[in-house]
C-alpha cells in the first residue's frame, strides 16, 4: 500500500539537525514517503540522508535556493497529499495520523496543527546575545540527546492544546503568515496548481505558497494540537530586512494584480511593524516610499509616511552626533 503522504525535505548545509528532522518522520504511523532534496550541501547533510532508512528518494542539486529544492521535490510527489518539513524541524510521532483524521472530518484540503517552538539550551546566551525578537519567544529548551523525547515529556500534543479547530481564510496570510513554517498538509494537486513555491523570494516563499493554496483550495483548518515544532537556533533567519521587504512586496503584487482588490488594504500590527522596519531593511528611500505608499491605506497614509520619516531621522540621528 502506497504511502498517503509524502513530506519534500530541503536541505543546505544542515547535518547538525538533518538526523533529528528524519527520525521524527520515520516515527510516524503511517509512515510518510519522504524525499529529500540536497541544495548543493558542503557538509555531510548527502550522506547522513543516503544512510537514513526512511528516505526513500534522494534529489541532489547545485544552490539553487530552498525554493527551486522544494519544487523539485514536489514534482516527485505521488501520493495524495504533500507537506514539506525544514531540515532542522520536527515531527510528533502521531502527526501524520491527526492531519489525515483532521483532513478526512473537515473535507479540507489545506490542514495543519498548531507549532510549538523550542531551542537547544547552550544556545541560550548567544540567542540573547543576538538581541533580536527571538529573545522574546516562550521556548522550551531541550539538552542535547533525544531532543524529540524532551519535548514529548515537556508537553505531549495528544493531551496538550485546546483541541479547537480554527478556520483561516486566504485573507489570514495577508495579515501576518499564518504559520512559523511549511506546517500544513496540503492536497498535492492543489499545491500544483498553485504553481508551488515562488522562486522571485528570497524569503518568505513558503508564506505566499500557503497564501496561494489557502486561496485556491477555500482556506485551511488547523487543530490546536502542538504537534510541529519549530527549532529557533542563532543561524536562523528571522526578521531580516528580506522578510521584511518580501512580505510588504507580496501585499502590493496581490493587491494590484487583481482589479477587484486593489482597494483592499490588509490591516495588521504586524504589517505596521514591518513598514517601521523599512528604514533599516537595506532598500534604498524610494523603494521604502514605495512599499509604505503602497501597503497603506489612503486614510492612514499621511500618518504613516510622517512616522515612517521621524523613525528615519532618529536612526540616523546618532550618526550625525557622532560625527559632530
């Protein structure tokens, strides 16, 4: 009997984590096929991944992006259904069975459950050290070992969460991602049809990938079962000036390639926060009025252009005093 499930595993360089992510897939019941595609790896990521029992394809490339390695392993996919897991994330062992059970009571082609969010403790110091906003997450922290069997211990999904099963809208994604990761089960044709993972992103792929197939496929469900956990590690990348950047520029292409939403204009805190970061993003004054101008409001846009300003001035401010 074939597989329900495959899960496409990119992978760059990620050996230290790479064995974890593949155990915790070969845990599940039922076991998914799992393909890995290698995106031009300098470490030892091609053999630990030739050697594991549970890969059952093996795709090697030159870096070409976690985008294009995504897509080369979605066109390997068979099976019904597809989800695709980072190399350093994991899996509760019941997971492929909740979203099957989650998918076959709701007729959705778009499941998930809720993540939980951990980090190894020796990266404790330098994650503060770091300073950013992943100081600021509730993690559990695990030592080094079986670091899925920590967080089994820590909080098991079958008993933890609420149970609740939300409904997301197309438009959810517009607002903030809707997820920390590529966290959903999604019906493989509907992935295809939504043309997979945008390759102009240098971030931010897999959120308009979910954008794209919660739009197609009539929204997504997710049950608050934390079953995904997401690893925050220093190397990560997150909130950069390309996470920024990509995701206001998403806001504008959907907007403005459609004549009946461009006068829709997504409203967030989240998207607030971004516009404010557009200052220090590394794109120059003009693509920063640009993005502000164009993922604002016309009531709101004067308010924001001058905020946008006074946050410009008082981060060059300090260097003029410097220089003084």
């Amino acid at each position: 009997m074939s597989a329900p499930i495959t899960v496409v595993v990119p992978v760059h360089d990620g050996a230290p984590f790479l064995r974890a992510t593949l155990d915790s897939l070969a845990a599940q019941s039922p076991r998914p096929r799992v393909v890995v595609v290698d995106d031009g790896s300098a470490d030892q990521s091609r053999e630990i991944a030739g050697r594991h029992p549970v890969v059952d394809l093996l795709l090697e490339q030159p870096n070409a992006g976690v985008a294009v390695a995504r897509n080369r392993g979605l066109a390997q996919v068979r099976s019904p259904w597809v989800a695709f897991l980072d190399q350093d994330d994991l899996w509760h062992p019941d997971r492929s069975a909740m979203l099957l059970d989650l998918a076959d009571r709701t007729g959705r082609d778009v499941v998930g459950t809720s993540e939980r969010l951990f980090a190894r403790s020796a990266d404790r110091s330098e994650l503060l050290r770091i300073g950013d906003s992943r100081s600021q997450l509730e993690l559990a922290w695990v030592d080094d070992g079986d670091e899925l069997a920590q967080l089994r211990r820590e909080e098991d999904p079958v008993r933890g969460g609420t149970g609740e099963v939300e409904t997301l809208g197309a438009d959810r994604w517009l607002r903030a991602p809707g997820s920390w990761s590529t966290s959903f089960l999604v019906r493989t044709d509907l992935a295809t049809a939504a043309g997979g993972f945008p390759l102009a992103y240098d971030a931010m792929d897999d959120h308009v990938f979910h954008y794209n197939v919660a739009r197609l496929g009539g929204g997504a469900v997710r049950i608050d079962h934390p079953a995904f956990y997401y690893r925050v590690h220093p190397a990560a990348r997150m909130n950069n000036s390309s996470v920024t950047t990509a995701f206001l520029a998403h806001l504008v292409e959907d907007r403005l390639g459609s004549p009946r939403r461009r006068a829709h204009y997504a409203r967030s805190e989240f998207i607030d926060q971004l516009v404010d970061e557009l200052p220090g993003s590394g794109v120059g004054p003009l693509e920063r009025l640009a993005l502000t101008v164009l993922t604002t409001s016309p009531d709101r846009r004067l308010r924001r252009l001058a905020r946008s300003t006074r946050l410009a001035i008082r981060r060059l401010a300090p260097r003029d005093r410097h220089r003084a």
